[in-house]
C-alpha cells in the first residue's frame, strides 16, 4: 500500500507492469487538405527546429505584441509528407498541481484518414526506483496523457475540426477518450492459466480500471494479451512484432470508441426532435414563446445535422481508405501467418463499422426531414402569427390616421380661435388707446370719431393691427413648431465583440435617462440610453442609445440624435466609436482585463 | 438462495446499509438511489477512510448527460454493487433522461430487510458518520449536486458547512516520459514482411 502524488487514498497495488510504453489512438476528422494545412502550420519544411504551438488566435493585426495563456507545447517535425502525414516529437508543458512534476514527451503520428497514434516510453514514476509501475498509478498517468494530448492536438486543429469534436463530446472534448495500448516487457502477477486474470475481484477490477471491460486474455508468446473494449494490455519481451496489428486492431477500435459518441448525439438529437413536437403544439394554441424556442431548437439542430453529416462523410472516406491500406500487404506472406486472422477480424471489424456508419445515416436523414417538416410547420405557424401582427398593424395604422384627421380639425379650430383671439387683443388695444366710451368732442381725437374718415381710419388701424398680429402669432408657432422637428438621427449597426465591465464604466460617466434589460434564454439584452459628455469638442448631442447582450459580451447596435442639421452623422458615430475604444470597450479579451 | 447464510465483507455491509440509508427503503419501498450520486458518495467515503478494501481511479464516462468527463469510480465499489445483485439484496432500475444520457437507480430488495436488521452498530455508524456535519455534529450534512457544475459538494443544513467532493477532478503523479515512435509508423515504417 503507498501514497502517491495527491491522491486522497492509500492505494492497493495488486498488478505492477514492467518497462511500460503506451500508445494512445484516435480517430479525428481529416482529410488531405487538412492534413497539408496541418503542415502548414507545423512548418513541416524546418522541421529541426520546432515550434511552440497554441490555438490561440491573432484578432489584432495592428497590435506589435500578444500574449499567450501560459501553456507551451513545443512540436519538432520528425518526418511528413505535406498531404499524407506528420510524425513529430512534442514536448508538453501544462500546468499541474502543486509538488506535481511531470515531464512530458511523446511521438505522435497523424495522417490524411485522420489516424491519430500518440507514443510514450515511461522513464520515471512517482515512488518507483525499479522499471516497475502498478496498474492503479498507470491509470492516473493514461489519464493525464489522455487529456494533454488532447489539448496538444486542439491547438493544431482547424477551428471546423474542433467544432466538429465539440458538437459529438458536447463541448467536451478534452476529455474525450482514445483507444489505449499498454505494452510492457514483465507483469508481476502471472496465473495457472490466462483466465486467471478474469477473476471477478481484484485482479480483474485493476486490469478493468485500466482497459474498461475485460474481454478476454490469451497466452501469446511469452506473455499475455489482455483484451478490454477500451485498450489492450500486451505482455511481451518481443512487441516489436505485434506492433502493427496491435495498431491497426487500435485504430479500428478507436473508430468505434468515436462511433458510440457519435451515436449517442444523434439519439438524442432525436428524442430532443420529440420535444420540440409538443412545443409547436403549445405554439398553436398561441403560446408565441414555445415556437421561438422551437424555431431557435430548429436552426440549431439542422445545424448540428449538417455537421454530424459532415462527419459521417469523414469516417466513410477514412475506414475506406484504412482498408485500402490493409488490403495493400502481400496475400501470399499472410497465408500461414498468425496476423492474417487479426487482419481478417480487423476488416471484419471495419465492414462492421461502415454499416453502423450507413445505418447512422439513415438516422440522419430520417432526422432531417423529420425536422424539414418540423421547420415547414413552424414556417406556416410564424407567417400565422406575422398575418395577425400585420393585421393588427393595419388596424393601429387605420386608428392613428384617424386620429392625425381629428388632430387637423381641432388645429383648424384653434386657428380659428387664434384669429378670433387676435382680434380681440387689437380691439383692447385699440380701446385702451382711444378709450371705450365718451370721447370729448373738444378734443381732436373726439373731433376725428366724430367725422365718417375718423371712424373709417380707426377701423383700418384695428384691421391692419389685427392681421400684425395674427401674423405674428402664426409665425412664431411655425417657428416653434419647425425647431421641434429638426432633428438628425443616427442609427448604426456595431456588430462587435465587446468588453461589458468596460461599456459599463463609458455608461456611468454618462447621465443615463433609460436603461432596459430585456432576458431570453441565456441571452441578457440591455438598452441603455443616455446623454453625450459634456465636453469642448464634443458635437452637439441630445442622446445616444446603446443596444448590447451583456451575456455575450456583444455590442449590438448604437442610435444617438442630434438638434444640429449641419452635423455629418458618420463624424457623429466616429467621433463616439473613438470615445468608446479609447474607454477600451473593445479590449474583449479576458486577459487582457487581467494584465 | 437463504439470505440468512450469506456472509458479507465488511465493504459490502457497509454499502447494502449506505444505500438503504439514502432510499429509506422500509419506508419508502418505491425510491431508488441514483448510480452517480451513490458513486459521489462512495468516493467521498473512501476517502474519509470508508470502505477499507476500495480504491478509486478516474474513468472516462458520461456524466449527468453533459459529456465524457473522468469520473473517480470505485472498481471494488462495482464489483461489489454487481455481488450484491448477484445474491438478491440489491436491485437497479434503468431509465432514460432529458439528457443524452441513461440512469441506473438502485434500491435494498425486500430481502436485505433480514440482513440489514443483522448489521452490527459498528458498520452503521461508520456510515452514518459522513452525514454528520465535522463542524456542528449536526445529522444535516447531506450530498448537493449542482448538474450545470457538474459538482457535488457535502453541505450541512444547520450550518451550511460545506465540503467539495472532486468527483470528476483526476488526481495526479509524477512522472517522465518519452517520446516513443511505432517502427510500423511514417518514416519509421517498415514493411509488414520484416516484422515477423
């Protein structure tokens, strides 16, 4: 019993194996052209040199300097040919916990029908001075190869392969598992017979948790091969010469290792398509909610479809041209060789394989009509419910041209109003003027009322007054009226990924008037509007409106307005558009937030 | 099978009681316990000092329908599950979920009652133990799952204690490797006819 690392037991090491070498294997998506751009990137032709390699993106060309997340895997090209394959040597450097050293070399292999073949050569275990490791501590190595090779190769995948293995491991795929071959010289516990492995209890258990279910275990050679429906574990002083098989017999074990993932999403890409039934029936009784979640469920799954059918076209090409290459070997020099058997249950095994990946695609096309017809109805639902809206629009349309009439007539009568108001103001002037009621004759203004022409002229005075003022009034509510609708409005679509803890500070220094956050799904939309600052060089501003989705960190769309015609709008939306990056609200990165 | 003769290690005992401890199986006959929490709690335990004869080692499997992750699971702890189903004291239950996913339950039969009543107070307090809370010795110290997390975590009601249980974070060793390259592999690769 020993204590290991930072394992939380005291292990019981019943199994330990000798001299341990350890091939892991996968299938991914590849093609030719993939394969080439892979050697692109490894810049194959300086392959003594290496590089370090990451899946880190340049979004800033303009930028003199980046920075990496502070892990380095270094990959030295061994051998390659541009649109077949690349064996290389990697150096991985990821993180581990603390008092944990790891030192982490391995070959790996990958050619044009996406065979992925890791190797390591275990020099040195934790608390093991001889060449001997236990199967317990094994498991915990495989694993962590396991998941740093992953991360190894997801900085050499195109961004369209890493979509495709997060859609099948649901955005897991680091921790996806591959086939695995244990090969080692000795094993400490050694049976009457080969079944004594199978033992139902310790034995069993250990070699389980290694390789999964235990299958079978034959006496080969000097040693054992012991069988699991994950991995192999081959005891032998000469693997050298089983080699081969034992890869291709790997591979097509990691075909079907993928095949069960891949299975599994289109099940329940089906049950979902259930689902979804009952939700378009919700969204013909008016529930408007359940047919923007179908139609969302919908755009996503044809999606998914398409990709997974994507797939499927990989694994045809790939498991063809894998028994291409098998079918190349010399028939006569495996008449009477014992591999010819494994060959033949290999390609048993791949003939297997494609029908499952024949029969899977039934399924697919099962799936995408079924949600072609799902997609039909929803259409006919969502024009159902823009018929009624547009409906609905006509009818609000119809009542506010109704109401614009009845506003005309009262503005008319007002009109009228205003002149009758004006005439009255004339005649209290003039009144105040000349005095409403005797006026003595003595007087020359008496003298003037009491002659036709005096009369005659105040009248043309009150008249002449009357329609000054009346002039007056009409201009000036013009006026008014002119300077309320001079306005310029701005409305421009960003479409931008954005730091929100940054929008959020340009916000506050801002005298916000209306902010409104708006929740569907995962998505948190918020519209805030809010006044310009108040500075010298600042053009003249009444608001600006933000639209954003604070959970997507994404600037959607910004709308401002301004009183002064002669303003450029597109000066208007530059001269913001600075404000806001000088405010290092397009700084996204996180650890850029972080530095 | 005569259940009143079957002889159960100390581990098995240990288990049958955990799992009619959690489905309150006299009183509630029709309440099975999920496969990944009782997992959760067979970690826990081991690791509390529970289950002597257990160890653990991460495997990759599917995890609350959100994916492949490596899952600390007890070999031991299945192999004595599938025993306990062998001799007719457990039972399982297989369902499907909302997720990509299917959930085995698990429940004492009607005949583990006999046996149950026959374990010693010994095997019961020691499991009884990882429901008491280590800081107000409260019995309110009960397994949290978090699905969107994917965490579990031992949380007392009194006191809210909590304790997290790294179900699905593999520990680590040290070690060195190399790089070993296939000789039947690129420019390693030798024919087929030289191999044997």
């Amino acid at each position: 019993m020993t204590a290991v690392g930072n394992i939380g037991d005291v292990l019981t090491e019943v199994i330990k194996l000798k001299n341990v070498k350890i091939a892991l294997i996968e299938w991914l998506p590849f093609d030719r052209n993939q394969l080439s751009a892979l050697n692109i990137k490894l810049d194959s032709l300086h392959k003594r040199r290496g590089h370090i390699v990451t899946a880190i993106k340049d979004d800033s060309p303009e930028n003199l300097i980046f920075k990496d997340s502070g892990v380095s895997c270094k990959v030295i090209v061994e051998d390659f040919q541009p649109s077949e394959y690349v064996s290389f040597h990697a150096s991985l450097n990821f993180p581990e916990d603390a008092g944990i050293i790891q030192k982490e070399e391995l070959s790996g292999h990958i050619n044009s029908w996406g065979r992925v073949v890791y190797g390591a050569d275990i020099v040195e275990v934790e608390n093991s001075s001889d060449e001997w490791v236990s199967l317990d501590v094994l498991t915990r190595i495989i694993v962590d190869l396991t998941m740093d090779t992953s991360q190894m190769i997801d900085s050499l995948l195109t961004e369209y392969q890493r979509n495709l293995l997060d859609l099948v491991f649901m955005d897991e795929s680091s921790k996806r598992s591959k086939y695995l071959l244990i090969m080692a010289e000795d094993i400490s516990i050694r049976p009457e017979t080969p079944d004594g492995f199978l033992d139902g209890e310790e034995l069993q258990n250990e070699i389980e948790q290694v390789i999964g279910v235990l299958h079978k275990v034959e006496k080969i050679d000097d040693g054992y091969l012991i069988r699991g429906n994950v991995g192999q574990i081959v005891i032998s002083n000469h693997v050298n010469e089983f080699e081969q098989t034992l890869l291709e017999s790997g591979f097509s074990s990691a075909i079907k290792i993928f095949l069960d993932d891949y299975s599994a999403i289109i099940w329940h890409l089906w049950d979902e398509s259930r689902l979804i039934e009952k939700d378009i029936d919700k969204a013909m009784l008016g529930d408007i909610t359940s047919l923007t979640k179908a139609q969302n469920w919908i755009a996503r799954a044809s999606s998914d479809a398409i990709m997974l059918g994507d797939i499927l076209s990989y694994l045809r090409d790939s498991i063809s041209d894998f028994i291409e290459d098998l079918t190349k070997e010399d028939p006569t020099r495996l008449k009477d060789d014992p591999i010819l058997l494994e060959l033949k249950q290999i390609m048993n095994d791949s003939q297997i394989t494609t029908k499952r990946v024949n029969d899977t695609q039934k399924v697919i096309h099962g799936l995408e009509s079924k949600m072609m017809a799902l997609r039909d109805f929803s259409n006919t639902l969502a024009e159902k419910h823009m018929r009624k809206l547009s409906d609905s629009m006509a009818q609000n349309t119809k009542s506010l041209s109704q109401m614009t009439e009845s506003n005309n007539r009262a503005s008319d009568a007002l009109s009228i109003i205003e002149l009758i108001l004006a005439g009255s103001v004339i005649i209290d002037i003039v009144l105040v003027l000349v005095g409403e009621y005797a006026i003595p004759e003595w007087t020359w203004l008496g003298q003037l009322f009491s002659s036709g022409i005096g009369n005659l002229l105040i009248m043309l005075i009150t008249v002449t007054l009357w329609i000054g003022v009346f002039v007056f009034l009409r201009l000036s509510k013009r006026k008014l009226e002119s300077t309320a609708v001079k306005r310029q409005l701005g409305s421009n679509v960003i479409g931008k990924r954005c730091n929100v803890a940054a929008l959020e500070r340009f916000i506050e220094g801002r005298n916000v008037t209306l902010r409104n956050t708006d929740r569907e799904g995962d998505s948190r939309i918020v519209t805030v509007t809010c006044e310009p600052s108040s500075k010298k060089d600042q053009p003249e501003l009444d608001y600006i409106t933000l639209l954003y989705d604070a959970s997507e960190r994404f600037l959607i769309q910004m709308d401002f307005e301004t009183p002064d015609m002669t303003l450029d709008l597109d000066e208007c939306y530059e001269h913001i558009l600075k404000e806001m990056v000088g405010a290092g609200v397009f700084n996204n990165l996180d650890y850029d937030e972080s530095c | 099978m005569n259940t009143d003769e079957l002889e159960l290690t100390i581990e098995q005992k240990e288990l049958l009681y955990l799992i009619s401890r959690l489905t309150d199986h006299l009183n509630c006959p029709d309440t099975w316990v999920k496969e990944t929490p009782l997992q959760a709690l067979m970690f826990h335990a081991i690791r509390k000092g529970l289950f002597n004869d257990y160890d653990y080692a991460p495997i990759s499997s599917s995890f609350l329908g959100q994916g492949r992750k490596f899952v600390n699971i007890s070999k031991e702890g299945e192999d004595d599950l599938g025993d306990l189903r062998e001799l007719g004291l457990l039972e399982t239950i297989r369902l499907s979920s909302s997720k990509p996913d299917f959930i085995t339950g698990y429940r004492p039969t009607i005949r583990s009652a006999k046996q149950l009543s026959q374990f010693t107070n010994e095997v019961k307090s020691r499991i009884d133990s990882l429901f008491i809370c280590p800081k107000c010795n409260e019995p309110t110290f009960n397994l949290v799952i978090d699905v969107d997390s994917s965490s579990f975590l031992m949380k007392c009601k009194s006191c809210s204690y909590n304790e997290d249980i790294p179900l699905i974070e593999p520990e680590d060793v040290s070690y060195s490797t190399k790089a070993y390259f296939f000789k039947t592999l690129g420019k390693h690769k030798t024919p087929r006819e030289d191999t044997k």
